[in-house]
C-alpha cells in the first residue's frame, strides 16, 4: 500500500464567506471512510482556476469555476475533474484530454430534482402561479382571476432533447393526462422515444405542434443560438418555452422580443445567457416569465447525490480505476493518464 496521501481538492464556492458549508451535506463522508484520503477545499474562489490552485492534487470537485486551458499550465499531478452536475461547457474538455485528465460528471444526482423542476414550471405557467401570486400582492384581488389558466392535459409537449432528464420529466408529465410528447433529439432514434410513447419529430414540427416547449438539450457549437427569432416565430401564439438547460441555447435579445409582442405567451427560465441576470433586463420587468436563478432544481437531495457521486468517483481514482461518467472517454486509454492511474493500484479502500 502506498503511504502517500492522495489529496482531493474542493472548489471554494462550496462554502460560504464564513468558510462553512452551504449545503447541508455534499457526500464527504465517503471519502472519510478512508484515511488516506485528505480532502481540502480550495482557500480562494476564482471564476477560473489558477494553475497554483490545482498543484499538488490528485481529484477536483468541482461546483462553478472555469478550467480552461491556463488553468492546467504546469499541472501534472491532477488525474480527474469530477463536475456537479451534467453541465460541462465551463470545462476545457480539449485541454484535460491533452493533459491527461478525465472529467466525470453526476447525472444520476441531477435527474429527478431537475424532472421534476421542469414539471413545476410546466404547472406554474399552465395556472398563472406567479402572476396570480404578484397581483394578489398588490391588492388586486379580482384581477388576479383573470386570464384563466390552460392545463397540460390533452396538450402537446415538445422536448427538444431527449437524454436522462427530458426522459425523467417525461414520465413524470404522463401522470397529468398530457395529449402526445413530442421529441427533437439528432441522437436518439424513433424506437427509444416510442418505448415512452413520445414521437421523434423534425424541430420545426415540434416548434409548430407543441404548447410546451422544453429546452432539454446540453450547450454545444451545434446548439447555441438553436432557437432564434425564426424558430419563436413557428411556435403557436399560446404557447410556452421552459429552458432549463443552458441560456445561450436561446437567442436571449430575440425572445425578450417574443414575449413583448406576443408571439408566444410565456415563459419560464432557470439559465440565461449570462449570469448572473443583468438586474436591468428586460425580462425581469415582464409579467408573462418566471425566472430563476440557476438553481431551480437545487435541492438537500441534488447536492447530497452529486456530492457522493463525485466523491465515489474520487474513491475510484484512489484504487487505481476511471471513474464513471467519463465525458472525454478519448483520454481513458492515454498512456499518460494510464500512469496516474498506476501510481494508486493497488490500493483497496476500506
């Protein structure tokens, strides 16, 4: 067994200014279990990571900051990046490979809370929660009746997207009697959508025929920008987008124009294409969106189960083994990141 000290790292953004945790439990506990594992978090939040910061570790755990290409100048030892979440457009996936480093992520913990977030928004527009919600407020009882609100049942819902997730809200949707599911996916074929009795259509079809649009998709060249002004004009005046995902998959400037003129009736967003939101935008001054700060599925149970899984990943890293999860599978069978790998075999975690 080696006696060196395989040391995790942790990103600042974890704790607060008091330097405590912020979330009630993010799964350490698994790496207590073994004493030769020292885990740390981070002295310093950075949008980005400094090459100092990431010396000297063997796994980080990784909440918001960058890594890009200069964050890993220098950095040799570091064998793994394990991402909260399923998102990783903030993480310079090239450049890990190059440097011998696999970036897993923690799909499993985002799932459920993230479905059944989508379902929230998809009820709290079809029941005018919050307009209701801010009219009451202002002593404006009876108006606050009006308009009436249009339930999901015998409607259509279109996902564009179709990976763990959009699945998961599928499901949970089918219980409120939803007409048909329809599904844009370039990377799923007809059968997989079908064994959820959801049919693959083209996303023009799913923009035109939906009464809820879903942005389910991961942010990518190919995605930004997917919907623009022509893609919010083909969609039914009564309709609805809900974008969970990542901002810049929506033109921002083009559906600010769609809601102000009604070319679809609402909206709700949880991401934006920057963030945090400008407090001067738009959209904060709208009456027909629902926005969020990022954080709409987070949970005691999303950061409890990423938490974990990051740190089980970790514990894999320990014993000599790839996590799981691997988004740049390119750099598992790399002779660099094998001899990593070498460096802890052997050793059996309790």
């Amino acid at each position: 067994m080696r006696s060196e000290v395989f040391r995790v790292g942790l990103s600042a953004d974890f704790l607060d200014d008091s330097r405590q945790l912020v979330f009630p439990d993010i799964g350490l506990s698994v790496l207590d279990s073994d004493p030769g594992i020292e885990h740390r978090f981070l002295s310093e939040y950075y949008p980005e990571y400094t090459p100092e910061q990431l010396q000297g570790i063997d796994v980080l755990i990784s909440l918001k900051p960058r890594v890009s290409e200069a964050s890993l100048a220098g950095v040799e030892r570091l064998c793994a990046i394990g991402r909260c979440g399923v998102g990783y457009d903030n993480v310079d996936i090239r450049a890990c490979t190059a440097c011998d480093i696999a970036v897993y992520i923690t799909p499993a913990g985002v799932t459920r809370p993230m479905a059944e977030s989508i379902v929230l928004l998809v009820l709290a527009l079809s029941h005018n929660l919050v307009r209701k919600d801010r009219l009451l407020r202002q002593g404006r009882w009876a108006e606050s009746t009006q308009p009436l609100g249009r339930e999901p049942r015998g409607r259509t819902i279109g996902t564009i997207g179709f990976g763990n997730i959009a699945k998961e809200a599928v499901r949970l949707l089918t219980s409120f009697d939803v007409g048909r599911f329809l599904v844009f996916d370039p990377f799923v074929t007809a059968e997989q959508t079908r064994a959820l009795n959801a049919e693959l259509v083209s996303l023009e079809d799913l923009l035109r025929r939906s009464d809820y649009v879903l942005i389910n998709c991961p942010l990518t060249a190919a995605t930004r920008h997917l919907i623009g002004a022509p893609e919010l004009r083909l969609m039914k005046p009564e309709a609805v987008l809900i974008n969970t995902a990542r901002g810049p998959i929506v033109d921002e400037a083009a559906l600010i124009q769609a809601l102000s003129e009604r070319w679809i009736r609402a909206a709700a967003l949880d991401v934006f294409e920057k963030e945090p939101l400008d407090p001067d935008s738009p959209l904060l001054q709208m009456d027909n969106v629902i926005v969020t700060s990022h954080s709409i599925g987070w949970t005691e149970e999303l950061f409890r189960d990423m938490g974990r899984i990051d740190c089980e990943g970790a514990l894999a890293v320990r014993r000599g083994q790839a996590p799981a999860n691997v988004v740049n599978p390119d750099v598992l069978s790399r002779p660099g990141f094998q001899r990593k790998l070498e460096r802890h075999r052997g050793h059996a975690t309790p």
